[in-house]
C-alpha cells in the first residue's frame, strides 16, 4: 500500500487542532459496511482518475449516490442512474445538518457520509461544517487527497493512480 | 449685515492669512419635501433588524468555517473545534459570523473610503462641490435610489454626497466596534451587522459612482461605444502605461496628458479591473488590459513600460513582479505606499529620471494631477532601455526551464485550482507546448507555484511563453461603461419584469477567481442574454465576457442589444457602478409600482423579494468587496450564486425547500398566511460548476408575485436549462406549478403527465386543468408580504 500523507491538496488548508485521520482502505471500508445509513457523493471531478467506475461499483452494493456539480451527467453518459440523484453540495450539506431531515429518500437523515470526485476546496469547506457542526454524521474521504476536516481520509496519492484505484478496490471489497 | 459663505477669503491688510470656511453650521436650508419621510431615514444598526430577522429565519446562515481557532486576542489562540466556545465566550458558529462582518467591514470602506477620496479629489481637480450638479437628464429623474432610499436625502449636487458618507462612516466605526472581543456573541447578530455593512457598501458605491460621473462627465445611457479588450490590444509599438485599481482620477490625468500633448500616436494606456473601466468611462484611449486574473501576467509578460496603481486589489508585491520586468511604479493612492517616498513637491523631471535611471523602483504620487506628466515621461523615456531586453523567455530558455522540471507537485499543491503544471511543462519538454498554453486561461495569476519550485522555474513566464501565441490574439471587444438605468427603461421592462415576461435581471459581477478560466463568463452571460434576461455586466466578471467571440468573430456585446431591456447584454462599469443594478430593482418599486422609497428600506427590499427576478452571479469572486456587495445585494432581497471558491467565505444564506413553514408570506390585502413555495429557494449559494450555476440561477429568479405567463416562461426556462446542462427535468420543478396556468403551452401535456405520474396529481384530461395537487397560493391581485405592518386591512 502506498505511504499514506497527511498533506493538504492545498497547501495552507490547515484548519486547526483537530486534522482528518489518515485511515487504510480497509478500515474505511469496515465503516462504511458498519454504517446503518451511509451516503456516497461524488462531486464534479467523478471522472478524474476513473473515480466514476468505482463509485458505481460502490453503487452496485447497496449504497445511495448524490452526484454535485455536472457529476450526474456522468452516471447518465455510464448508463448507471439506479440508485443516483442530483444534488447541490452546499444545499445537501444544509440538509445534512439537519437531524430531522428526511434524507434524498424520504427516510431520514444519514449517519455515513463518503466523498469522492470532489473538488476538493469546495468539499473541504463542505467537511468542515459537517466536522464543526454536525456532530451525528460521520465523514469520510476517498479521494487521492488528504482532507484534514475529514474525520477519515486517504492521504495524498494523487500523483498514482493505480495505487489510489487499488485503494478503492480495497475499500470495496470490505462492502 | 455680511452674508458668509464656504469659501477661502483673504483678510484686508493682513499678509499671508487665508480664512477659510468650510460649511455654515444652523444655516442650512431645509431639505425639499419631494416625498414623505419613511419609517427609515439613516437607519442605525438596530432599526431594520427586524428585516434581517425575516430574512435570517427562512436563509439561516450556513457555516463553513476555514479555520477553527480564533487568535483576535491574547487569551488565545482558542480552540473552536465542535462549536466550542473560546476564552472570551465566543462560539465557532458566533466567530464565523464575526470574520463575516469583518470581511464586509474591509469590503465597504473600500468603497466608501474611495467615495470619500475622489470627493477630496474632485474638489481639488474640478472645484467647488456645490457647483458640481447631479443631474443626469432628462431620462433620469430618481437619480440616486439607494441614497433616497437609505439616507431620506435626494443630492442635487455631489456636495450633498459628504452627508451620505458621514452617515455612512459613523455606522462603519458603530459596526467595527461590535468585532472587538467582548461585544456581540450572535452569530444571527452578527449577520444581521453584516447586512447592515452590506446595506452601507451599496449605499457607498452608488454615491461614489454619481461622483465620478457628475464630476467627469462620464456618458451615461445605451448605444456606448465598443472599447477594447485584452492583453493582445496594448499596442507596444508605443510607450505603454498600465493603470491597476479602482480609483480612476491618477488614470484621468494621465489621459489628459496624452491628449492635451497629442501623445496618442505615442503612448498606450490600458488597464487592469476598474480603474481600467472608470478610466475608460472619461476617455475612450484607454484599452482594458485585462481583469484582476491576468494582472500579474500583465506585468510580468514585460508589455508595460510604467504601472501607475491607486488602491483596491493590486498585487502587494507589485514592486518586485514589476523590477522582474524594469517597469517603474508610481502609486498614486495613500492606502498603499509601500515604503517609497512622497514625491509631490518634487520637479516632475527630476522624478522621471530616478525611475528611468533604476534609483528608485517607484515613487509615490498623491496629487492626482501629478500623475499624467510623470507617468507619460517615463514611459516614453524608458521605453527604448526596456525594449533592448526581451521579457518573453527565449526558445532556448524556455526550454531549459520545462526540462528542468521534475514534476515533484509543489506548485499544484500551491495552486489554488491545482493545475497540473508538472504535466504541461513535461509536454512542453517533449515539444507540445498545447497543455501549458491551456493552462494559462485557469491559472488566477497568483504566482504562488513560483515560491514553492524546488528548481526556482519561472513558472507564471513559462506558462505565458507557452499561451503567447494566445495572448497576441486575445483582442476583444466590451461596451463603454453606461452607468445609471435610465428610467424611461424601467417604465418600459417594469411590467414585463414584475409579470415576469422578461425572465429577470441577471448580475455577473465582481472578481476572476474562477474555478476553471474565464470562458465560463461568457457562457453564462451568452446563455441568459440569449433568452431574453436582462444581463447587467460589472468589475471583472464583465471584462472576461468580453474576451470571446462567437463563429462570426463577435463578442456578446456586439451581438446583444446595448439597452436595459429583454436580451440586453450591458456594461454597467465597475465595481462601484454596481450600485446601479440595486437602483433599477428599487426604481422598478418606485417608479413602477410607485411605491414611496424615501427613507423605506424594508418595504422595499420586501417588494423586490417577493417580485423582482433579479439574481446575482459572482462566479469568481474574490474580495471583501465582493463579500460585502452580496451582503448589500441579500439585504435588498436580491439573491446571488456564487462559484465554488466562494466557500471560502465561510458563509452562506440557504432555505429549506423541504420545510413548507418557512415558505408563507401575508397577503397585504387582507392578512392571510398563503404558502407560495421556495422563491427564491436561496439567498446566497454556492454552485460547483456552471453547469449547475446556471439552471440554479434561472430557478432563483422566481418570485412569489409571478403572473401565470411569468412563472411559466420562467418555469421554461428552468426545466430547459436543467436539461441541457444536467440532462434530466429537475426534481424539484412541481414546487413552482401553481396551477396548468403556469405550464408552457408547448409542453402542458407532458407535463401535465409527468405531475400525474410522479407526484399524484389529479388532472381533468378533458380540460387539461388540475384538479388536485398544487399547494401553492395565486390570487391575480395578490399581494405579498414578508412585513406584517404591511398589511393594509387585517383579517378578523
């Protein structure tokens, strides 16, 4: 497995006392099965890295899809919408915050939310709320970036893909 | 009896005394009663808080904090993780309301402060205040809304603009004083001071706008003429003088100058952001270089041969990008000095010859009609010694440097769109110099990638050899600025604004901090122009639209008529001249519904909620300013979308579709509580990509007092763009379907099907009509309100 960084994508993105936890694939993968309600959203850069593969095999075992930004063009053009609804990231975070909301399918708020295809400064925003504010959600991050307002993230990989992509498989293997 | 007036007056027999009086205090006229004082004059920071509160309850604020300590004091640093509290007693969720005021603090005495200068400026440019009319013609009688509305004041002269700023200024240091520690500790307080800043920044721009138009003369109306655009217009045949900011009386000079000495054939003087537009405004010689984005590669592309800067969004390290390059700099601002010395009193000569010989790196130069002699002097001088030295690297430089990269990452971890640079310089060593060249478009021109280079590469002057080609042909064109809306354009756009036959006002506006280039301007402001929104230009954003062209080689603003009305694509101007956009929604209330705005802020901003389809889109914006204009914008009831950066503003204002309690209103004929969906569904939000930024920005210019026709051309149009640029209907459209009276004709039928099948609906085949469904509320006479006083005859 590759070296797991704790670097910032940007540079300066060190929000304070408390930094994302650099976790292994597998643990990663542990929480998302333990999950009693889990959330995968896959931003604008879905396609970069051959992200969009992965999250629809993601997809395929069970687990909902909120596709950001232009990523839901993504799906379509892969034919793949099962279990994939549109969402703006910021008005999806709002609602997360929410203990009450009802969740993309009317069944109530998530307790697991897994980000890839970010961009990344938006999400790293996006995470810092759900970090600071939204205590009943867990938040992890499997983009080939360290997300230091993840509470667990891949580290920085950026620069290998094959080794990111494995990542990912190992993350699925454990669902 | 003497009759004293302002003026400076010497005294009989007494040598060397001036006296001088200012302003004759207890004598003053009383103002013309031209309109019923409202409930508002110069309101403090309590007195629209209850405005704010309506807002505030149904766009609560959202926080995405950037930091999550606070060190404003030395009990800290303080940990704020998990909405702790710090030593002070503050939350993370208070503090970030507090850095949001904060920011707007910065943002609207950049403005105001600016206002304030140019009005010292003017008066020792042009004279007297009191003899500078504003008077704008005969198409325009509501000359200054946003004062009229705020302060209760009408201005007849930009004299009577000192009272609108110290009004002004006493709130800006009353709302400062509520950052220290130990003050406010609501975060909802606090936004509500930061609408009360924002209130206060448009208030600013506007009378900092009529200024500089009353006192220069600059054109006001449709039908400008085209000014060019682009860093491929600056003729370096010629001298060339850069102006970079946002206060246009040094650039004013300069034109002066080159005119008054018929130098045209000589010098070049182009721009950067809005002194470039305002600079333009008083002479068509100036070129608009480029927005904010492109300013570093502006200097360091080595095209200039003097940069004269004024204040607001340069670089701070000017001095040395430009030394890069033998440019000399002459700051003709006091908010930026940099350590140089004043030069004022100096021989004009003698300050020329220290910059051209290299003695000094620049010089500063307060008294505006210094600037246009020095700085024209110098670029000439200068000229044949800088033009010896080639600043675009070389092939073989260029060369060396790509293959000296080693692709470690360092500058795309520092780079705030994480552009690949490794890649394009590792094609470029292998001869394609293509990916580079496409970078040099989503690069924001920051140069951080430079600090962090572990072999020292020149990055930001690679990246502009390998675009040259492309920055030789960027020649675009944009309007003139044309300033204030005219009213004869509101009395004809009113109704079909209020009724919603013009889809709405859309507003991209303010800085270059795009997320991927500058083409996604143009996109936007072409996809709204094309059908039919009103597109009001303004600052950089507009400047970057006028970089394209479409297959017949014309820019948007040579295909979309120049006028306030349907498919109008226009040049505002610049930042301050925004305050524009906010007069022609309060003059569509005023002049349209003729409603009272003298001193009246809530009802008005009440009116433009709940009927004007105006929406802003800052797709890169930057600044405090920028912070503060979307503050003044919200408070007015306008909302704006902002590009994904714009999380890093910490803050913003989101509604719950889902919650139908959030979403009733009063109608004011009679006091009924009525459910009228999510319009606007945001106050202040952030898209991703404009793919999503542009069917959210149609959607938010839905309102609540929409006709039938109105609501389904805008329905139209919201449906169509989802599923142009998302590729599906969106999920949300049947929230806005009042009754089969808001369905496009041409697509009633497949609508009406898809209601039936996926949301339950009843439908009346026969006469296509439903019979069951709609929870929202549309009466023809309805009339809206979020203000319970407004309600005309309560309900028993």
């Amino acid at each position: 497995m590759a070296e797991l960084k704790m670097l910032p994508f940007d540079a300066g993105n060190i929000p304070g006392p408390k930094m994302g936890r650099v976790t292994a694939p597998k643990i990663i993968g542990k929480m998302i099965k333990r999950a009693k309600k889990p959330l995968l959203i896959c931003g604008s850069n879905i396609e970069e890295h051959g992200s969009i593969d992965k999250a629809i095999e993601i997809g395929k075992k069970g687990i909902p899809i909120a596709a950001s930004g232009n990523a839901i063009v993504a799906f379509r053009n892969k034919g793949y919408m099962d279990n994939v609804k549109y969402v703006l990231l910021n008005d999806l975070a709002n609602c997360l915050r929410d203990p009450e909301w009802k969740g993309l399918d009317g069944k109530g708020n998530y307790d697991t939310v897994i980000f890839i295809g970010s961009l990344y400064y938006l999400t790293s925003g996006i995470l810092a709320s759900l970090k600071n504010f939204v205590p009943h959600i867990k938040a992890l991050a499997i983009d080939p970036y360290y997300q230091p307002n993840a509470d667990m993230t891949f580290g920085d990989i950026w620069r290998k893909k094959d080794e990111y992509l494995a990542m990912l498989d190992e993350v699925i293997g454990e669902l | 009896m003497v009759k004293l007036k302002p003026g400076i007056f010497d005294i009989e027999d007494l040598e060397n005394v001036k006296i001088e009086i200012k302003e004759i205090m207890g004598e003053k006229m009383p103002e013309e009663e031209w309109a019923p004082m409202g409930p508002t004059p110069k309101p403090k920071i309590p007195d629209l808080r209850y405005w704010d509160r309506i807002l505030l309850k149904r766009y609560p604020p959202f926080y995405a904090p950037q930091c999550d300590t606070c060190i404003l004091c030395t009990m800290g640093k303080c940990d704020l993780t998990g909405n702790k509290r710090g030593a002070c007693g503050i939350s993370l969720e208070a503090m970030q309301g507090r850095i949001v005021l904060l920011a707007c603090l910065a943002g609207c005495s950049a403005h105001a402060a600016h206002g304030r200068h140019m009005l010292h400026d003017i008066e020792h440019m042009k004279g007297e205040l009191d003899k500078i009319p504003i008077d704008f013609g005969t198409e325009i009688n509501v000359e200054a809304p946003l004062t009229r509305l705020i302060t209760g004041i009408k201005p007849k002269t930009v004299a009577d603009l000192k009272e609108v700023f110290s009004y002004i200024e006493e709130n800006i240091v009353q709302l400062g004083d509520a950052l220290h520690t130990g003050q406010e500790g609501s975060a909802l307080d606090f936004e509500s001071k930061a609408y009360q800043m924002g209130m206060l920044d448009s208030l600013g721009k506007e009378a900092a706008d009529i200024a500089q138009i009353a006192a220069f003369n600059f054109p006001i109306g449709p039908d400008r003429p085209l000014l060019d655009v682009g860093m491929g217009t600056l003729d370096t045949n010629k001298a060339v003088i850069l102006v970079i900011g946002h206060n246009a009386p040094p650039a004013t000079n300069i034109c002066d100058y080159i005119q008054d000495h018929n130098l045209e054939d000589e010098v070049d003087i182009g721009g950067v952001c809005c002194t470039a537009l305002d600079s333009s405004r008083y002479s068509t010689i100036v070129k608009l270089a480029s927005s904010l984005g492109r300013q570093l590669r502006v200097i360091r592309a080595g095209l200039v041969d003097c940069i004269v800067v004024d204040e607001q969004c340069i670089r701070a390290d000017i001095i040395e990008q430009a030394q890069k390059v033998g440019t000399p700099v002459i700051f003709a601002n006091d908010k930026k000095m940099h350590n140089l010395e004043i030069r004022d009193g100096d021989d004009p000569d003698e300050i020329v010859k220290d910059l051209v010989s290299g003695n000094v790196p620049g010089v500063v130069l307060l008294d505006p009609l210094n600037v246009g002699e020095v700085a024209v002097k110098v670029a000439q001088q200068i000229k044949p010694i800088r033009r010896k030295k080639g600043w675009i690297l070389s092939d073989e430089e260029f060369k060396k440097q790509v293959e000296a990269c080693t692709n470690c990452g360092n500058c795309t971890i520092a780079c705030p769109n994480g552009i690949r640079i490794g890649d394009g310089h590792k094609l470029a060593a292998e001869g394609d110099s293509s990916l580079l060249a496409s970078q040099f478009d989503i690069c924001i021109g920051c140069g951080r990638c430079e600090q962090v280079c572990p072999q020292n590469i020149p990055i930001v002057s690679t990246m502009i050899k390998a675009a040259w080609p492309l920055i030789q042909e960027e020649k675009g064109k944009i309007r003139q600025a044309r300033g204030p809306i005219f009213d004869t354009e509101i009395r004809t756009v009113g109704a079909p604004l209020v009724l919603g036959t013009i889809p709405g006002i859309i507003a991209p506006i303010g800085c270059g901090n795009y997320p991927n280039g500058t083409k996604d301007v143009y996109t936007i402001a072409k996809e709204f122009g094309d059908r039919g929104y009103i597109v009001c230009l303004t600052g950089c954003m507009l400047i970057d639209t006028g970089l394209y062209k479409d297959e017949d080689g014309k820019t948007l603003f040579e295909t979309h008529p120049d006028v306030f009305d349907k498919g109008g694509i226009i040049n505002v101007g610049s930042c301050v001249s925004n305050a524009h956009i906010h007069d022609a929604a309060i003059k569509v209330a005023n002049i349209f519904a003729q409603r009272n705005i003298r001193g009246n802020y809530a009802e008005i901003a009440d009116y433009i909620l709940n009927r004007v389809g105006a929406c802003g889109v800052a797709w890169g914006a930057m600044s405090q300013k920028a912070a503060s204009i979307a503050a003044g914008f919200n408070r007015l009831g306008v909302p704006a979308v902002v590009g994904p950066h714009s999380i890093k503003y910490r803050r913003s204002f989101l509604g719950r579709k889902d919650k139908e309690e959030d979403w009733y209103v009063y109608d004011a004929r009679n006091g009924e509580r009525v459910y009228v969906g999510p319009v606007p569904e945001h106050l202040l939000v952030v898209a991703e990509t404009i793919e999503e930024c542009i069917p959210l920005t149609a959607k938010l210019c839905m309102r609540a007092a929409d006709t039938p026709a109105g609501r389904s051309i805008k329905l139209t149009h919201y449906i169509d763009l989802n599923q142009k640029y998302l590729g599906d209907y969106p999920d949300d459209w049947h929230l806005f379907v009042r009754s089969e009276a808001d369905l496009p004709i041409a697509k009633r039928t497949e609508l009406l099907q898809k209601l039936e099948a996926e949301q339950g609906w009843k439908i009346d085949w026969k006469s296509k009509k439903i019979v069951e469904g709609p929870k929202v509320y549309y009466n023809p006479s309805f009339d809206p309100t979020n203000i319970k006083d407004l309600i005309r005859t309560k309900k028993e």
